[in-house]
C-alpha cells in the first residue's frame, strides 16, 4: 500500500515537474519573442466562406457593348481621370459633383468625364491590374474610404451628364455616358488592386444600372424587355454590395480586430482583400496592447521582403504607419 502511495506520489510529482517545465519554457519563448502574438480571429474571418472570392457574374451580352481587349490604353485614361479628381481634394471634388446640375460643363468635372468617356471606347486587357497608387496617391487607412468616394463620384458626375444628355433629348449622347460609366465602374471591380477601388466600382455600377432601368422604362423609351433585363442585373448588383459591406465592417471601426485582419491579409482569396488587411493591420497595432502590436510588427515586417512587390510596398507602408496618424483614419 505505502508503494503504491510512493508510486503514485512519485507520478504526480512528474507530472507537476513537466507541467512547470512546459510553462516555464512557454513562458520564456513568450518574452524572448517579446510577447508576439496576435490574437485569434474572430466568427468575421473563421465562418464558412467568409475569406471566399466575392464573385460578380453580370450577363450584359447584347446590352453593354465592351471593347475587346485589342489596343489596351483605358486603365491610362482611367488613371489620369482619376488624378484630376484626386488632386481637387476630397472633400472638393465631393462637394462639386454634389452641387453640380450640369457636371458635362463644370471646368473640374469636364476633364474627369472626358477621360471616362474616352476609355469607355478602348480596350483593356484581361491580366492589367488598375493601381494608381504612387507618390501622392498612396492608398493606405488615412485615405482609403475617400478614395472609394472619390470613384464613386467620378462615376456618378458621368451619369449626371448623361441624364443631363437624356434631358436634353440626346439619347445617343445618354447612353453613351451610361455605358462609359457601368464601363469604368465593372474594370474597377474586374481589375482594382484594392478593395477601395472594387467597392468604389460597385457603386459606379449600381447608379449607372439604375439609369439604365429609368431610360427604359415607360417614362422615357418604353422598353419592356429591356428594362426587365436591367432590373436582374441590379438585383444581382444589390447583393453583392451587400456582401461587400458587410466584409468591410471589419475594417471600418475604430478598433479593428488585428486576428481578423491577420487571417484576412494571410488567407483571403482575393489578393484585394489581403492588401486591405495587411494596410489596416498598420493602424489596428496602434489600437491594441503592446505584446499584440509587437507581433503585428514582426509580421508586418516579414512581408516587406515579399516576392510581390504591392504586398511587400504596403507592409512596408503598414509596418511605418505612425502613431501619430491613428487619429486621422476615417
């Protein structure tokens, strides 16, 4: 009997050494690392489909003439478009294209809608990335929701001057604008490096749809079929915006949680997605305790040395973000 106390005495105590061991050495790993871990995602990010490829399929065959591929060049007009407006300032521009009633004849929106209209009659190829990112475009946390606006808004000034056209009894004109705007807004979504730039294209789409449905309709051309067809597309566009809002209120607070925008950056299957959350990761290290901003860092810091040259510019720009900028993120 006073043997098996022994033994079993003797059991416990080993397994009481090793339990001290395991913690001990957990533990000095933990500080040696300096306490770098990020913390776990949450349902957002670990739900069944929620890393998925949002897929956007828009059957606009015999509806929306598109150029083909041949001759390239719209995502330089594009970018160029894009610059004008940018370099208006945000707020700016925004305000302009709000008040503006003729956007075809406003001396800042003319260029932009010029622009839009000229690669709505040129080709793009189907492996060109649209990035205008560089210099004094860089897109990152502080600017990425005006950016979004801003291509929105590029988009709907086109449409105004098409309902302006629509107006005036020009329907070639109209539609021309309606195109080139649904145009602009499905190579955003179909090329946009970021996800600012595909939700910007979402909205594009879906206003330029919803004109597209009332120049059918009985209140202007009277065309049944057509307006039917429309009104699936728009069907399909609603939920689709839906879901991307949805995947977007994982960034937009004011305190992201980094395990969510880590498994974003790390597993999403949009390469849009993962830049997002590698760029969002650079402010969320600002809004957590220091042993998880240390981990953000080192992660952030890998991926610097990335083989692709976005991911690895980005991270470098997340693993510089600044404290001082936290407050500057809307």
């Amino acid at each position: 009997m006073a043997k098996n106390s022994a033994k079993i005495g003797l059991i416990i105590g080993l397994c009481v050494s090793g339990l001290m061991v395991i913690v001990v050495v957990g533990l000095a790993l933990y500080f040696m690392l300096g306490g770098r871990a990020i913390s776990a995602p949450t349902k957002a990010t670990t739900d069944a489909g929620a890393l998925d490829m949002i897929e956007l399929r828009l059957d606009t065959a015999g509806l929306i003439a598109t150029p083909g591929v041949g001759g390239g060049g719209a995502e330089k007009s594009y970018g160029e478009a894009f610059k004008l407006a940018w370099t208006v300032g945000d707020d700016k521009f925004l305000d302009i294209c709000k008040r503006s009633r003729s956007p075809e004849t406003d001396p800042v929106l003319k260029p932009v809608i010029e622009k839009i209209l000229q690669a709505g009659d040129m080709g793009m190829g189907t492996d060109v990335v649209m990035d205008f990112d560089g210099g004094d475009f860089s897109i990152g946390p502080k600017n990425a929701w005006a950016m979004r606006d801003v291509l929105a808004a590029m988009g709907s000034a086109t449409c105004k001057a098409g309902m302006s056209a629509r107006a005036d009894k020009k329907r070639e004109l109209a539609d021309q604008h309606f195109r080139a705007a649904f145009l602009f807004g499905k190579r955003l979504w179909d090329h946009g490096a970021y996800a600012t730039y595909k939700f910007g294209g979402l909205a594009v789409m879906g206003e330029s749809l919803a004109n597209m449905q009332s120049s059918s309709s009985k209140n202007w051309y009277s065309e049944p079929d057509k307006e039917a067809r429309v009104k699936e597309l728009y069907a399909t566009y609603l939920d689709v915006s839906r879901r991307y809002g949805q995947k977007d209120r994982i960034m937009r607070s004011t305190a992201p949680k980094p395990g969510d925008l880590h498994n974003m950056a790390q597993n999403d299957k949009d390469p849009a997605w993962k830049l997002e959350g590698l760029m969002f990761l650079g402010f969320a290290k600002w809004t957590t305790g220091a042993d998880e901003r240390a981990g953000i860092q080192k992660y952030l810091e890998g991926k610097t040395t990335s083989s692709d040259s976005r991911t690895a510019r980005k991270a470098k720009e997340a693993a510089d973000f600044p404290q001082a900028d936290r407050n500057l993120v809307r």
